[in-house]
C-alpha cells in the first residue's frame, strides 16, 4: 500500500494529493503537526530576511478588520444609531456590561472596559480565520498568539495587585494567605502561590490553544475524509463525512465565541482579584 500522499509545500492546511481516494492503493492522508506547519511569505526559517508566514499575515489582518470596523462604526456616531454602529455599540455594550461590570463592577470596571472589548473581539477575529475560506486557519491555535495574550493579562494583573496592595498585600493576594487554615496554612500557601504564578498564565493561554486546535484538526480531518472517500462505494461515508463538517462548521462558530468570552471573562476575574481587599 502507498503511504499517505502528503504535499511537502505546508502552506495550504489543506496540502495533500487530491488524486488519493479510497481503494487507490494510497493510505489516509491524515492531518497531523503538518497542518499548522506554514512557509514564510518572506524570509526564511532560518532567519535570514524578514520572517513572515500566513498566521502572521491573518493576525496582521484580524488587527486592521477589528479597528476598521469600529472605527467606521463610531468615527461619526449618531444618536439614532445606523445598523453598523448599532452592531458596534451591541458587541461594545455586552463585553461592558456583561462581562466587565458583572465580574469587576460599574466603578472599578469602567477603565478596564476597552481591555476587555480589544481582547474579546481580537481573539474571536482570529479564530473566526478558520471558518473563513482561502483563510481556513485559526491563529490561536498556535501557542505563541494566545500565550502572548495570555502574557499580557499576567502582566496586568501582578501590576494591579501591587500597585494596590503593595508588597506585603501582593505576598498575601498570592499565597491566599488566611490564619484561619491553622496547620495547613503553610501548604495551602505553597500551593496557591504557584497556582497563581505559574499555573493561571499556562493554563488560561493553553485553554484557549486547546480548544482552537482540536476543532481545527477535526475540520481538517472530516473535510479530508469527505475527498477521501469520494470514489466508488465510499462516497455513501464521503456523504455522511461531508455532513460531518457542515456540524463541526457551526459547532466551531459557537466555540470561537464561547472561547472569546471566556479569556475575556478570566481576564476581568484576575483583575477583580488584584483589585478586592484581602482579609
């Protein structure tokens, strides 16, 4: 049996011999690492010359989309609202009130309101690239974007706890330092203090990167299956692979929101955090 006729050009996630169908003698092109592997545009990856793939290209373009929507939407603003600054000011007003002041409240929210609204609404962007065709490909779902996000928040947020804590405040933030806990306290500390500092970074940038990745890599593997399978009595599976995608397609759609919303929603709990009194 051949082995899967897999392209060696990685710019297309989509790369593998469309002549391979089932009973062909060639094996399964599955997707693996490879899917998000891309060429440079520019340069090269040895680094010679200026370094420039397609995810950098989709998060370059995700920027300009984002910023150039709200600013045709609230460059002239009206008091009776057209429909693109009534879309605006709707996706402006839920992060605001749904998300910021339900975790941080009206009074301390209000300045962390444009955080919030950057971050939600440049991350569905990027995970939206998958969907979108030519794109086909979510850029969080390379590590370093969402853990670059990810820096930012941490960076925010052990900021915040000593600007209004201090030292001594910012130790015990950390360390969810309460004398109550008695003999445990001094495990409990330990614990939390690396919960906090090392895990909460890891864990809200992998949560993200997670859930980008498996759903690009289910796409990619039903859409493949529904080519493969195209021949002879498979095209019964093609058919029900096809039907698959069509599922994925709009589960995804709910998960790039829903993954949005939740870095957004971390995101103000860890500044709600840096922010209360601690007892």
């Amino acid at each position: 049996m051949k082995e899967p006729a897999v392209s060696a050009d990685p710019t297309q996630t989509l790369a593998f011999d469309t002549s391979c169908h089932l009973f062909d003698g060639c094996g399964f092109p599955a997707p693996g690492l490879h899917s998000f592997m891309f060429e440079p545009l520019w340069g090269d990856a040895d680094g010679n010359g200026f370094y420039f793939n397609k995810p950098m290209l989709l998060a370059l373009l995700g920027s300009v989309i984002v910023v150039g929507f709200f600013w045709a939407a609230f460059a002239r603003p009206k008091m009776v609202p057209g429909k693109l600054q009534m879309i605006a000011e709707a996706g402006y007003d839920f992060v605001r009130r749904g998300v910021v002041y339900e975790t941080i409240g009206k009074k301390e929210g209000e300045k962390y309101v444009p955080l919030a609204v950057s971050l939600f609404f440049f991350i569905w962007m990027l995970n939206l690239w998958s969907i979108i065709p030519v794109a086909s490909f979510p850029v969080t779902s390379i590590i370093a974007y969402p853990a670059v996000l990810a820096a930012i928040v941490y960076i925010t947020w052990v900021s915040l706890t000593f600007k209004r804590h201090g030292f001594v405040g910012f130790f015990k933030n950390v360390t969810g330092y309460d004398k109550s806990l008695g003999a445990v306290l001094p495990l409990a500390m330990v614990i939390e203090f690396f919960s906090n500092l090392l895990v909460r970074p890891f864990t809200h940038a992998v949560r993200l990167f997670a859930n980008m990745f498996a759903g690009h890599t289910l796409l990619l593997l039903f859409t493949i299956a529904s080519w493969y399978m195209l021949n002879g009595i498979g095209i019964a599976y093609s058919g029900v692979s096809f039907v698959m995608v069509i599922v994925m397609t709009a589960f995804e759609l709910f998960i790039q929101a829903v993954q949005a919303y939740v870095f957004v929603l971390l995101t103000c709990t860890y500044i709600q955090g840096a922010l209360a009194e601690h007892h």
